[in-house]
C-alpha cells in the first residue's frame, strides 16, 4: 500500500493500492475517499502495467477538476512519464441527471491529459453510495465499461 500524497486543505492520509488494473480496483479507491472525504477531487497516474505510480487528492470545493488537472501538467514532465490516469470525484451525485456541463468537462479533461501524452481511463464520481463512471457515459462498449456497469455504476444511457 502506497500513501497519497494531499493536496490543498486535506486531512487525512488516503491508503492507495499498488495497482490500478480494472474499475473495480478504482472503484475501491473512490469510495476510500468518500469515507474520509464530504468532497475531494483525485488523479491516480498509473503506468503501463497498471501499477499507481503517484496520486493526489485535493479538497478545496467548487473548483471542478481544475486541481487535479493542474496537478497532472505539472506531472506532465515527470519521471516516470504519464502513461494512463484515473480522476474521482466525491461529491453529491443526482443518478437522474447527468449534465451538460459535466460531459463537457470529462471531454475537457480527457484532451488535455491526451496532449500530456496520457490517457484518461474515467472519470469516478461518488458520494459513497451512488457511483457515475464517465468512461461508462461516453464509451460503454469497452471492458472497462463494462465492468463499470457490472460493479453498479450508473447507468443513464436510456434517459
């Protein structure tokens, strides 16, 4: 078990696995951070054999995945490089409404980690008992999809 590093206004210390190697793997590290956190954002960078190479999390509210992202560019440049990185957030999650605004910001996020050389495998959001995966929304035929769906994400695509 690895030690998060924290971001700004955070608490507590967030045991991470070693390996980040399928959403239920993930999913274990979202809903960690729903027990410690009322709200917190998250990128776990994870290397070609999905081994979790560096995480943070950062608590301070309202600034959307800016933090994380910010965090990721200045990683960027880092040895080992960015090869494929997971983003969560903890935070009230409506099942009956996906907005706009956050598919908008999951494409933001996932261009942006594509021109840091990366990919970005999902995005997590949790309140600890509902779960939203993004890569689910915007691409379900993949396995990482699909496992989503089978581990209780939801699922709005009939909506």
């Amino acid at each position: 078990m690895g030690i998060a590093r924290l971001g700004k206004a955070a608490m507590s210390i967030i045991p991470i696995p070693t390996t980040i190697s399928s959403f239920r793997d993930a999913l274990g590290i979202a809903l960690e951070l729903s027990d410690e956190f009322a709200f917190a954002q998250a990128a776990a960078v994870v290397d070609p054999s999905d081994r979790c190479v560096d995480f943070a999390v950062f608590t301070e509210v309202g600034d959307g995945l800016v933090p994380s992202l910010g965090w990721l560019s200045t990683r960027a440049s880092g040895h080992p490089p960015l090869s494929r990185v997971v983003l969560y957030s903890v935070r009230s999650v409506d099942g009956l409404i996906i907005a706009e605004i956050d598919l908008a910001e999951y494409r933001f996020a996932a261009v942006t980690i594509g021109r840091m050389g990366a990919n970005l495998v999902d995005w997590i959001e949790t309140d600890g008992e509902m779960v939203r995966s993004y890569a689910y929304l915007t691409t379900p035929q993949t396995q990482w999809a699909m496992d989503a769906m089978a581990e209780g994400a939801v699922d709005c695509t009939d909506w």
